[in-house]
C-alpha cells in the first residue's frame, strides 16, 4: 500500500510533467507562427504581378508531397485510411485548410492585406475559446479573455486603424471571418486526430495532402511561367520546406499539449513576427501605432503561456489546516511523548 507521502510526491511528478509538455506544446506552436511571420518576407521577393493565391497554391501541393514523402511512414498511412474516424478527422482538417487558404486570400483581395489579415487573425482565438467551450461545456476562463482582448486590440493597432466602409469591404470582412473559422476547423480536426492516437506529423501530411490535391487546379488556370524562375523555384522552395512542413510540424507537436483555446492565442505571434520582419529588414515604417500593436499583441502571448511556465516541483507553500495540525502533533509526540500532547504540556 503506498504511503499519503508517496502518493503527493507521485502527484507533484505528474503535475510538473503536465507543465512541462504544456510549456513545450506552446514553445512548439509559437515556433510555427514564428515561421509563417516569414512568409511576407519570402512573398517580396516575387513580382508583384504573381497571384498570391497561386503561391499558397504551390506552397500547400510541394509543402504537402514532403509531408507525405517524409514524415508519413507508409504503414500509418494504411492505419489511417482503414479507420473510419482518423480518416474522417484527417480529411475534414484537409478540407478545411483548403477552405481556408480560398478564404483568406479571398478576404485579402477584397479587404486589403492589413485588414484581411487583421480580422482572420483575431477570429481564431475568438472561435478557439467558442469551440473549446461548446465542446467542454465550461468557459475558456479569464487567461483566455484576457488574451483575447489585448490580441484583438493589438492586431487592429498592428492593422493601422479602421479602413473605410463598403460593400467590398464588408464583404472581404465576411470572408476574414470565415477564413478563421475554417482554420480552427482545421486545427480542431487536427487535434482530435492527434489525441485519437495518429501521429502529429501524419495528420499534418494528410492535411496537406488533401488541400494541396484540392488548390491544384490554382496551378493549371492561367499563366504560371513563375514556377519555372530561379527565383520562384528557392522561394517556393523555402515557403514549402520551412513555413509549411517545419512550421506544420511543430504546430502538430503543440496540439498534443494545448488546449483549443489557447492555440487560438499563440498563433497570433505571426503578426507580431511579421510587423517585425517588415521593420527590420523591409525597412518598414514604425510608428508608434504599430510599436503599441506589437507591444499588446507581445502581452496577450505572455498572459495565455504564463501559466504553462510555472514548474510546479514542490507541493504546496502552505498545505491544508488539517495537514499542519498533524504536523504539529508528530512534532509534539517527538519532543515530549504522547501523554504530553493530551494534557497539553508539550506546547
């Protein structure tokens, strides 16, 4: 029979190991939003004539055929495919990539690049906590509204204001919404796949698999003589290897560990790596707009990761009144023996 001291002690190991994947989980989806920032960068360095949608396009297809060539083993893939639920999760998480790179290149084209990106990337902490809620039936708690709200507030700063009105505008509004539905949807789908026993980087090939067969008609329509630029050749290249199958791979690790909630949260360090970037090295303007944008953009990430960072290797500072009163008593006992804690002469 194990001794109470042995089982808090067993209890204190499996909170910190909790903590410590949580802490890892987050690190790993931030590195992944890290590597997207980048994606703006890489973009500068096409023409501007090329279709941004034609790079997502070949992006997803070659990021998805490394997926699938290494990081896929080939008896999973029979594993996933005879099982009627993984191959629903990892087709529906396709799907809904897909949708989502339509969507949000589609709100990009109609809203502008700094309100499309601004009003897709505050929905997916909003529809994280929403789902996260539905799916749990409990709130997502005050970290997560806290989060949200300077996210929010940063990523409009980071946007430079409000843009004027318009059917077009409200309808590239529309259409940021539905882009960062899709994308929870993804990573909703994903996650279920992951904690159902598939692997992360399994999942995240199927993903990609599928959207990158659904984009493929992007490549066919129109000209695309780009593809066969030295220059379009590295930056897909790069776009393929680096922001989609590492990105993607450490975004599937992080899924394992973090609630829904919050994975809404820390993909919003892509903005803040992308404001950074076209500072620094696209000689970008920073005003003090965007300067407090990446400030409460930066807060929101350290409020919804605090409390994976705290390494909880010791019980509690203070334990309950009825452990201290029987600490007290074995201190008693050992000092005077037991007929002095009775009549009260061992105090």
């Amino acid at each position: 029979m194990l001794s109470p001291g042995s089982l808090r002690v067993g209890s204190r190991t499996a909170r910190a190991a909790e903590h410590r994947e949580a802490a890892c989980g987050s690190g790993a989806i931030v590195l992944a939003a890290s590597l997207w920032g980048t994606i703006g960068l890489a973009r500068s360095f096409l023409p501007g004539s090329v279709p941004a949608v034609a790079v997502a396009a070949a992006r997803t297809a070659v990021g998805g055929a490394l997926l699938l060539a290494f990081c896929c083993r080939p008896a999973e893939v029979g594993a996933v495919l005879a099982d009627p639920v993984s191959r629903r999760r990892v087709l529906t998480a396709g799907v809904a990539m897909a949708a989502y790179q339509g969507l949000f290149f589609l709100a990009l084209g109609r809203a502008g690049v700094a309100t499309g990106v601004v009003v897709t990337m505050c929905t997916v902490p909003v529809f994280g906590g929403a789902l996260e809620a539905l799916s749990r039936r409990r709130r997502p708690g005050h970290r997560w509204a806290v989060s949200t709200g300077l996210a929010i507030g940063g990523c409009l700063l980071l946007a430079g204001g409000p843009a004027a009105a318009g059917a077009r505008m409200v309808l590239g509004v529309l259409f940021g919404v539905a882009a960062g539905a899709a994308y929870i949807g993804f990573t909703a789908a994903s996650s279920r796949a992951v904690t159902g026993g598939v692997r992360s980087s399994t999942v995240m090939a199927f993903a990609f698999g599928t959207a990158g067969l659904l984009l493929s008609p992007v490549l066919v329509v129109g000209q695309q003589g780009w593809l066969g630029t030295g220059r379009g050749i590295a930056v897909v290249g790069y776009l393929a290897v680096v922001a989609t199958m590492g990105a993607y791979v450490a975004y599937g690790r992080g899924l394992r560990a973090v609630p829904l909630a919050h994975v809404g949260g820390l993909v919003l360090a892509e903005p803040v790596v992308a404001a950074v970037v076209g500072i620094v090295l696209l000689h970008e303007p920073c005003t003090a707009r965007r300067a407090l944008g990446l400030g409460l953009t930066a807060a929101a990430l350290v409020v919804i990761t605090a409390g994976h960072w705290r390494w909880p290797n010791r019980g509690p500072r203070h334990p309950d009144r009825g452990a201290r009163l029987r600490c007290v008593a074995r201190r008693r006992l050992g000092r005077a023996g037991p007929l002095a804690v009775i009549d009260g002469r061992g105090r």
